[in-house]
C-alpha cells in the first residue's frame, strides 16, 4: 500500500475531479471533505467564506468582498498546524460578530514558532493601501486586502523578493 500526502487544496481540487469524471452529485464531495482535513471544506467551496469550529462550518461573506484585491505572502517557512494548536492557550475568545474587526486567535502561537510570521504582517501592514492584514489558519501565509488593484500591485513590487506571493481577487 502507497500513501499519498495531499495538500488541502490539492484533496479539495481531487475532489472535484473525481466527481465530474465519476458523474456523481457534487454533495457526495462536500460530504467526504471534512474527513480529510478542516480547510478541505473551504478549498472545495473556492468561494470567500468564514469558518467556525475547526474551520469545517463555512458562511459565504458578504458579495461586498467579491473582486477585492488580494496578496497572499508567505516568508517561506513550514509552521506545523499541529505545533499551532499545542501552542494555542485553548481560550475560545467568543463569536466575531463583523469579520473585518475579527482577529486570529492562532497567530501569537505561530509567531512564536516562527518569527517571520510577525515580520510578514507588520511588512503587510505598512503598505500604504492595505485595508485589512491577517495570518491565514495556521500561518505561516498571511494576507492584505487592497481597495484596488493598482494598491495591491504597489505592494507586489515592493514585495521582498525570498517571500513566496500571489496577487488574486477574492471570489
């Protein structure tokens, strides 16, 4: 027996496939998801949503996110989500209510272990059209949302050039 490790995305993205090739409702994918892995849910949803629980329960956001500009940067370190968790105090801090004053209780873990995480955000931070940074799960990828695109690619070129990014819009 071969095991194969699969990248959330990459589970989420066989997912897919296997129902179309198989010609089987998309709801059996949704079903077997969250067997294999938290995020699988939201990598095959492939839409702006909110997770609750262990990530798992998934609300669409708002269709005013719809289009945003993006930027995705990670310093290029693994963090364990494992090591994430061992590390969270376990403190439910309660509901967020609007998400955009919402906070990610996971990221005083994951900047513990590893430091580039906090240099990621406060970098994210001081770039001039950012309107919303956030550690993304378990790190070690953060994010900032742009008013437009012309802000985001500003930070784009501005970008050091050993951190992995990717400039998208929000679906």
């Amino acid at each position: 027996m071969v095991a194969v490790s699969l990248k959330k995305a990459d589970a989420a993205a066989a997912l897919r496939l296997l129902t179309r090739l198989w010609r089987i409702d998309p709801s059996h994918a949704a079903s077997v998801a969250p067997g294999l892995g938290a995020d699988v849910p939201a990598c095959l949803l492939s839409m702006t949503a909110r997770g609750a629980g262990v990530g798992d329960a998934l609300q669409l956001a708002d269709a005013g996110v719809a289009g945003q500009a993006v930027l995705l940067v990670n310093p290029g370190v693994a963090v364990s989500t494992a090591a994430v968790f061992a590390r969270w105090d376990g403190v439910d801090r309660g509901p967020l209510g609007d998400w955009r004053a919402g906070r990610n209780d996971l990221e005083g873990p994951a900047r513990l272990l590893a430091p580039e995480v906090g240099d990621v955000l406060e970098w994210l931070e001081d770039q001039p059209d950012a309107q919303f940074v956030r550690m993304s799960g378990s790190g070690a990828t953060c994010f900032a949302l742009f008013a437009d695109e012309a802000g985001r690619d500003r930070a784009v070129a501005a970008c050091p050039a050993d951190w992995w990014h990717v400039a998208t819009f929000l679906r």
